[in-house]
C-alpha cells in the first residue's frame, strides 16, 4: 500500500475539484486561517466509492498540507488495511479544513483544540464540494465532529457507530471513532479500540464487495 506523503497524488481526474481546492486555498469565513498554516483540503481519486471525513487536520497534517498523515493517519491506514480498503482507493478529508490549536504551557507545541459550531459551519461549503463532485457510496464519519456536520449536531458517536444510516446525502454513512481516539485510550484499552475501529470499517468493506457482486450479476 501507498503511504501518506509516498507518491499519492493530492486530486485526481477532475479539474472542478482542483478548482474548489484552490478557492478554499484562500477561505476566510473564519478566523481558523491566521494561525494555521495552510488549508488542507481532501486527497483522492474523483469517482472513490468511499469517503473517509475527519475532524480537523492535526500538527503535522498543517505543516504538510495533507490529510492524516500523521500518528492517526498511520493507525488509519493499517485499520483500512486490515478492513480491506486500499486507502489509495479512498477520498479522505476533513469537516474542518485548518488546524485550531493552542500552545502548550510551555510555548513549544502545538495542541490540537476543539472546533467550535460556528468554525465547522464555515467549512461546510467545502465539505458539501467534495461531497457533490466525487459522489461516494459511503461517507465514513471519524468521530463526533464530522457526524454531526454531516447528521446534525444531536449525533452522538456512541449511539451510532457501527450501522449504515441513510440521510440527505446520496450515500450510505456510517459513523466510527476517529483514530487519534483510539491513539488516546489506555494501554489496556487500546486493542479493543482500534478492534472496534476495524470493525466498523470491515462493514464498509462487506457493503462495497456486496454491492460490486450485485452489479457483476446484474450485468
């Protein structure tokens, strides 16, 4: 598999896309933009069957100007892997397009900070762009954030997770934690998170073999 940051191209096959990429290359509905250091918009190829939907890009996302390239990213990937989802074949973005952060006591480090409503609300042209030109059959939402911009600000993660939910949207969603979560549980608790995170992907991937069975007959 390909990993983040080795040869995956940003966009691919639409130039409409690559259009929307570079006006929200200079968005400034909120005030996200100042401290950040660049927009990340979404990676992919046009026409993916999957779009995986984050919060916000992190650090390390910010500096490189990608999607999940950083700790969360890699568990992503292996979850995706071991799901059997080629991340390659996946459109991934974020319901946020910048990094909101706050210094650490010490001045050093960047610390990822919470979203509020509003800084969501203003991203959501752009999620709704990517949503409309790829067209995905899925839209896998990472964690509470990206469920609720997509499902309405009473998703709970908790009460959702795991299940193929139909909504406005002309595709499938399903609700999982976000990996950075699964980053944060306990060293005793870490397995079975990241076991549910697979899980929930594997129902993804079970629905897209379905689904590809089901055209293969029919044609």
């Amino acid at each position: 598999m390909t990993r983040p940051g080795k040869g995956r191209r940003a966009v691919t096959g639409n130039g409409a896309l690559e259009a929307v990429r570079e006006r929200a290359s200079s968005c400034r509905a909120c005030g996200l933009w100042e401290p950040a250091t660049q927009t990340v918009f979404g990676e992919g190829p046009i026409g993916a069957r999957v779009m995986l939907v984050g919060e916000q890009p992190g650090d390390q996302e910010d500096r490189e100007g990608r999607p999940f390239v950083g700790p969360a990213g890699r568990l992503l990937d292996s979850a995706l892997d071991e799901a059997g989802i080629d991340r390659d074949d996946v459109y991934v973005t974020n319901a946020v397009k910048h990094f909101k952060w706050k210094p650490d006591r010490g001045g050093k480090r960047r610390i990822h900070d919470k979203p509020n409503w509003t800084e969501v609300g203003a991203c959501l042209p752009w999620l709704h762009s990517e949503l409309a030109l790829v067209k995905p059959e899925v839209v896998v939402c990472l964690g509470a954030t990206a469920a609720q911009a997509l499902l309405g600000r009473s998703a709970r993660v908790g009460e959702l997770r795991g299940r193929l939910l139909t909504g406005e949207l002309d595709a499938a969603i399903l609700v999982t934690a976000h990996p950075s979560s699964v980053l944060r549980a306990r060293d005793e608790d870490r397995a079975t998170a990241r076991e549910a995170l697979v899980s929930d992907l594997t129902v993804v991937a079970e629905l897209l073999s379905d689904s590809h069975q089901t055209r293969r007959l029919a044609g």
